[in-house]
C-alpha cells in the first residue's frame, strides 16, 4: 500500500507531530511505502532531540525550506497541493493534521485525523473573539466551514470522546476514537516527594496562571512548570508568569523550566507525587498519560478531553473548576498517604490504555482498510 501523510510541520514537535511520526513508523514496519508532505522542511535533528529515534518516511515532500512564523493556521491549507501532486500514487491519503481542505476526491481514499475543529475554538477560547485575534481567524473560520464538505468521503478519526462530541455537533459526522500514541514504558515511578509538576508548551491557553495562583494556597510542597517555546508568544507569556511569581511572593515555591531534556523531564516526573493539568478544553493530553505512567496523581481541568477520557470523570483521578477548587485538591492529595497511593496505582493502571503499540495496531488496521 502506498500512503501520502500531510501534516503542516514536524518541527513544532507536539503530540500532533508524534502521531504523525508514530504512524509512518507503524506503516514502515508493515512494508507499506509512505510519503510525507509538509509546509516547511523538517529539522530532522530537532525532532530527534524531542522524541528520539524516529522512522523517516520513504519521500520527503515541502513548500518552504524554513517555517514563516507567522499566519500558521492559514499555511496549514498549503499541504493541499501535496494531495494533489500525490492523488494518482497514493492508495490512501492521511491528513493528520486535521484542519479540513477544500478537496473531494470522489475515488480517493481518504482519512482525516481531526485533533479538535480547530475552526470551533473561538467557542472555547475568550482570545479568538475580540481584537486582532478575531480578525485574524474569522477568515480561517469561514474557510473551514465550506471546507467541511470535502469530508464527505473521508473517515474521520479523533483523539477522545470529547473531540468526537464536538466533530458530531459542529461537522455533523461520527468521529471513530484513535487514542493518541504514548511512550508509556519510557516513564518510571521513582522516589516521591512534595512536588507538583505540570508539562506543556509556554502559551496562554496552558492557563498556568490558575496552577501558579492556587500554589498560593499550598503549604510544604514545591511546584515545577516544564515547557518548550512555541513561536513568538511564549516570551512573553513566561515573562508574565515570572511576574506573577514575584508578585505573589512564590520564588521560593514555583519554578519554570523551559526545553529541558527529556531525561530531565522523566525525572522530574518520577519523583512528583502531583500533575496538575490547568488547560481548558484540552483535546486529549498526552502529558498527563506519561505523568500517569510515572506514579503521579493527576489532577485536570473538569473539561475536555483528560477529564472525559483520561481521568475519566474522577475515576482514575481528580478534577477541578477553579483557583480554589484546585488548591484544596492539592492539599488533600498530599496529606492523605492512602488515597494518594490508590489513586497513583489506579493512574498508573489506566495510562496503560493508551500505549504506542495499540495506537499502531489500530491506525493501521483504518488505513490498511481503506485500501
């Protein structure tokens, strides 16, 4: 079988980039042959540094020799004309990107892996609907919705039943659940102390605010934000989480960490007791899997995807709705030895559901029946 993978870039090396990269390593392992269309050029030392040894694709294709900072939501339609320089060669055509494009292709084989409508976020995040945010993205907004129809022929797959609620409301399609794949047996369970940790990119709608804020509130136990930067708004949103952690008098309390390597990270993770994940409306979060399959106790937004899928409504963790709510989740974790120790062997269990190899198993078996 021969597949042609679009996905707009693999150097911001997110989760989305990992199930791009996890997939063309599973169809390799198949004997399946696969080409990669991008917008810009893969830095393949970059992504190597993020996840380590990576399966590269038979064909490498792009538009630009380097990633232009900015109208990254529009570039992202540029992967269309890879689909088309690929529709002849290719048995099936997978976007995992997941923003839709204006192509139907009645006698193609189609699959679209949508992370979350992106074109729906202004429902869901305050910044999109005002100001020069808006201007920004109604365009793309309006786009996206006519584009909508290009998936007629498309299966269409997701990350969590959150997401697969919210593609049947705004696109009007079944969304079939493929979990995102996690490198569980890469994280361990060291030896615990007072911390609390909390993982993601440095921009605003991580929301560390709430957890630096209900730190506050929090006595004997420390508190570690890790991140990488994402273009030209993590700047300044680290400087304005340093100025609330002066502010608020917390220097001793709460430390941001910013592109650690990744075998800092698992130990941070290991010796954690508490992962807190502040984000609303998160579409799935594989950080808080890999803190799950580290011993933590996680502790997400009562929103999205961890708490429907992951959490699975307090089931396999905790939940919060605010600054308050949060704080007094912390401390009951880290003052009561036995639930912290039952809900550590419960998050530990569950973090198994979402492994590399079942992810493989199944993207494989979609693309491979399409053909």
């Amino acid at each position: 079988m021969k597949v042609a993978i679009l996905h707009n870039t693999l150097n911001i090396v997110g989760g989305g980039e990992r199930l791009c990269l996890v997939t063309v390593e599973a169809l390799k392992e198949r004997g399946h042959q696969v080409a990669l269309g991008t917008v810009d050029r893969t830095d393949w030392s970059r992504v190597a540094r993020s996840f380590g040894k990576v399966t590269r694709p038979d064909e490498e294709m792009f538009v630009l020799f380097r990633r232009f900072p900015h109208f990254a939501i529009y570039q992202r339609m540029l992967t269309l004309l890879h689909a088309f320089r690929k529709y002849r060669w290719a048995d099936v055509i997978f976007n995992t990107h997941g923003d839709m494009l204006p192509f139907n292709f009645p006698a193609k084989r189609l699959v679209t892996y949508v992370h979350f409508p992106t074109f729906t976020i202004q429902r869901y995040f305050s910044k999109y609907q005002r100001g020069f945010w808006r201007l920004y993205f109604e365009p793309y907004r309006m786009l996206q919705s006519f584009f909508i129809k290009g998936l007629s022929n498309s299966v269409v797959l997701t990350n969590s039943r959150f997401s697969a609620s919210v593609i049947k409301e705004n696109m009007g399609c079944e969304a079939e659940i493929v979990y995102p794949p996690v490198d569980v047996d890469n994280f361990y369970s060291g030896r615990k102390r007072n911390q609390i940790v909390s993982v993601g990119r440095y921009t605003p709608e991580k929301n560390y605010e709430t957890l630096i804020r209900a730190m506050e509130k929090v006595e004997g136990a420390k508190c570690i934000i890790v991140g990488g930067r994402s273009g030209k708004v993590s700047g300044p949103y680290i400087a304005k989480l340093k100025g609330l952690i002066h502010n608020l008098k917390l220097e001793d309390h709460v430390t941001l960490l910013v592109g650690i390597p990744f075998g800092q990270l698992k130990q941070i993770l290991a010796t954690s007791e508490i992962y807190v994940h502040p984000m609303i409306y998160e579409h799935f979060g594989i950080s808080v899997v890999e803190a799950m399959a580290s011993g933590c106790v996680p502790i997400t937004h009562r929103s999205g995807g961890p708490y429907t899928d992951i959490v699975d409504h307090d089931k396999y963790g905790f939940s919060f709705e605010d600054v308050e709510d949060l704080a007094e989740k912390i401390n009951l974790i880290l003052h009561n030895d036995g639930l912290r120790g039952e809900y550590s062997r419960r998050a530990l269990e569950q973090s198994k559901e979402f492994n590399r190899q079942r992810f493989k198993e199944q993207i494989v078996e979609v693309l491979e029946r399409k053909q």
